[in-house]
C-alpha cells in the first residue's frame, strides 16, 4: 500500500487549487447572493484540460487517473460547491457516461466539444414524481419510423438550462420495468425539448438546475446511448463513479469549513485571548479535521479500486455517505465556532452549510446510499 501522491497527481491537484482561487474565489460570494451561473469559468477550466480529467486523451481529456479528478474535484469544491456540481455532474456523469456506454462516433461527436468545456452537459434521470424510485420512471420514449419520440419531464437536473446535451432516460417497454428503460443523447434545440430554470433553492446558487420538458420530441435511432433497454445500467454505473466525484466535492467543503473556523478562532478574542485557545472551541476543529480525513481517504479508496478496475459500487456509496454527512457537520461546527458572525453573510460558513445539504440528496440520497451498501454487503440485487 502507497499512501503517497504521485507527482502527476500533485501537479493537477495544485493546478486546480491555483485557479480556483484566482478565477473562481473571487467572485463566489457575488455569484451566490446573485444566482449567477459564470460559464466563462466552464470555459476556462476547458483551455487547462479540466473539464475532462479522467477522460482519455483520445477524447480530448487529460487522461488522468481517478484518485487526480477527485483532487481536483476537491480543490473547486473547496472555493465553491456551485462550480463543482456543475463539473461533476459534466465530467463523472454525463461525459463518464458516453465514454463508457457510447459508441465510437458519438465519443468522437461529443466528447472533444465537452472536454474543452465549449459544451455543457446534463443526465436527466430523476422526475417529478419519480426520485429514489427511478426504475418507475414516467418519461417514454416510443418508436416511431426511424425516430423515437420522447415524452415527460425530468426534474432538478443540474446545468439542464445551459447544457447542448442532455441524457435522458425513458421507458421504452414499461412492461420491462429497469430493463425495458433506454437512454438517449437529445441535443438542445431538438423540437419539443424544453427546459426551465429552477429558482429559490436552499443552495448551490451559481448553479444551473433545471426541469426538463420534452413534448413529442423526436429524435434519431443514432441518439441512443447503449442499445434500448440499456438505460438503467448506463445511469446506475454511471451515477458510481458520480458518487466518488460528490465524496471528493464533500470533502472540499469540509475542507472549506474547517480553514475558515481555524483562521476565526485565532483571530477572534473573548476572555482576552483567541478562542482557538479554548479547548472546547479546539475540540470543535479537531472533530472537522478527524471526520475530514477519515472521509478523504474514503474517497481515495474507492477511486483507486474504480482506477484499478475492480468492483467499487460499494466503496462509491460509502464514501458519499461518510463524507456528505462529513461536509453537512464541519459546516454546521464552522458557524458555531463563527458564533453569531457565522450565522450571516459577512463569512462564507452559512454557504458552505447551505450548498453541503445538497450533497447528502444529489446522485441518491444518504438513504438510498445506505440501502446500495446493504445490498452490495448482503448479495441482494437492486430491482427484482
Ligand atoms: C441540487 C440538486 C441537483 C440535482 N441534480 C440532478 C441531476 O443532475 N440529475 C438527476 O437526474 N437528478 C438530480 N437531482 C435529483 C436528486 O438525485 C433527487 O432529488 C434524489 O435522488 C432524491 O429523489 P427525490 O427528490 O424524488 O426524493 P424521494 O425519492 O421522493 O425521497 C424522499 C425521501 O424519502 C427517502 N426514501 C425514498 N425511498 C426510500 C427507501 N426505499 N428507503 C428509505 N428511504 C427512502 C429519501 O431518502 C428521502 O429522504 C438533483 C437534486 C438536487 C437537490
């Protein structure tokens, strides 16, 4: 066992903590209290190759291991949680997804314009009335000569307003259930397909999240992502490798919380000295840092099974759970150390609380985490 980062893998990792704070630290508290989704940002991460980490060189990506991308997952995280969801939901889902399940003219078709950041992407697979329970998915789709023509509407997909391309699960045999679902890559501007900004969320602000409508929209045989009735294992084993990518932005927030609660406590006085010199106060710190790294080696365990090629659908969902879970209370302890000053805009802890609660929902909830480690534990399947 080697618990040293390569060279590689701390070049990138510094790479992404460099811009992040130069491009990104900036302007995140403006792009919060606006709802301002930058896609420059996007754009520049593309030109330094990272938006496409993992992704082959082939493609357009860096071709680095998975165990860099969950660095550099964690140094953006780690300015804002808002940029971070927008890349792992462009990178670990949408662009994994074609590399692993699209043919040769769709990786050839997509992923370059991806990998440099010119276009975003989205995965639709939760909807209005259907989450946790996505095998019961509503959305259809319905051959129709050489087209199929897609119907439903997909709910709380992240860059859904300011993707070109979008995932899209449906039923295409109902009667099948998960294995009569298939997945599609429908391009922006397609009639029928329509998409509205969701407002008002609790966090993530500079973040697009968006419902997806899709009226009788018509698209080729060639959009089919796998072949028909593949949609549930491209968007489980897809959402995987997500779920390390959510681990790794965890711990950036944590991380977050924990340098701004360290910096406070020595700076701030009551009883004539720091209150770092308290040691309840101390206690609080050391609690974040313990949880921090326990949770941050979570994630390096599961992406050097994933970069091994080993089963990891167990570790992934260990790992978002811990470290969600980890990120939600560094948040929390951060604002108490701030104590009422955390509970206002003038720092950024109340963000980070705010954005850390999305983490223990998106890519399944803590929940549905627990139940995939039961089963993967216990030999159950998933769907019957
Ligand atoms: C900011 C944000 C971004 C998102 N981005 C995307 C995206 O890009 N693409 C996408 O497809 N989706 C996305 N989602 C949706 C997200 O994945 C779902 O919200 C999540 O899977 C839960 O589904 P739901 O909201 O319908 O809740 P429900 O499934 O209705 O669950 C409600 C509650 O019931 C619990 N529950 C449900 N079933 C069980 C069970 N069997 N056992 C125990 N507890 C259970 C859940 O854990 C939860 O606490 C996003 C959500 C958010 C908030």
């Amino acid at each position: 066992m080697n618990f040293d980062y390569t060279d590689e893998q701390i070049m990138f990792r510094n790479m992404a903590r460099e811009f992040a704070q130069r491009e990104i630290a900036p302007v995140t508290t403006e792009d919060d209290r606006g709802g301002h989704f930058r896609r420059e940002i996007i754009e520049k991460m593309g030109a330094l190759g990272l938006c496409g980490a993992p992704i082959p060189r082939e493609y357009g990506g860096l071709g680095t291991d998975y165990i860099t991308y969950t660095l550099i997952c964690e140094e953006i995280a780690r300015v804002s949680a808002s940029v971070f969801t927008t890349i792992t939901v462009h990178v670990s889902t949408f662009q994994i997804a074609i590399l692993l399940w699209g043919n040769e003219e769709q990786k050839r078709k997509y992923l370059p314009k991806a990998t440099t950041g010119e276009m975003i992407g989205c995965f639709g697979l939760t909807e209005p009335n259907i989450g946790s329970d996505a095998a019961n998915m509503e959305t259809t789709a319905r051959k129709d000569g050489k087209e199929w023509a897609l119907d439903g509407n997909k709910m709380w997909i992240t860059n859904g307003g300011v993707a070109g391309l979008a995932i899209v699960a449906a039923q295409t045999d109902k009667a099948k259930r998960h294995r009569g679902i298939t997945s599609f890559l429908v391009e922006k501007g397609t009639p029928g397909f329509s998409s509205k900004d969701i407002e008002n969320k609790l966090g993530l602000h500079a973040c697009n999240t968006a419902e997806l409508i899709l009226q009788n929209c018509r698209v080729p045989e060639e959009s089919i992502l796998g072949q028909v009735g593949d949609g549930f294992k491209v968007m489980m084993s897809t959402l995987d490798c997500g779920r390390v990518s959510i681990a790794s932005g965890s711990v950036g927030v944590a991380q977050a919380s924990i340098d701004a609660a360290t910096k406070y406590a020595q700076e701030r006085i009551q009883f004539g000295k720091p209150i770092a010199s308290f040691q309840l106060v101390q206690e609080m710190l050391v609690d974040m840092i313990v949880e921090t790294e326990a949770a941050r080696f979570l994630v390096h365990h599961a992406a050097f099974l994933k970069d091994k090629g080993e089963p990891f659908t167990r570790e992934a969902s260990i790992a978002k759970v811990f470290a969600s879970d980890v990120a939600q209370r560094s948040a929390m302890k951060a604002i108490k150390v701030h104590g009422g000053y955390g509970y206002s805009g003038e720092y950024p802890v109340e963000r980070y609380y705010r954005d850390a609660m999305a983490m223990v929902l998106y890519e399944g909830t803590t929940e549905i985490q627990k139940l995939v480690i039961g089963r993967e534990t216990l030999g159950i399947s998933a769907v019957s």
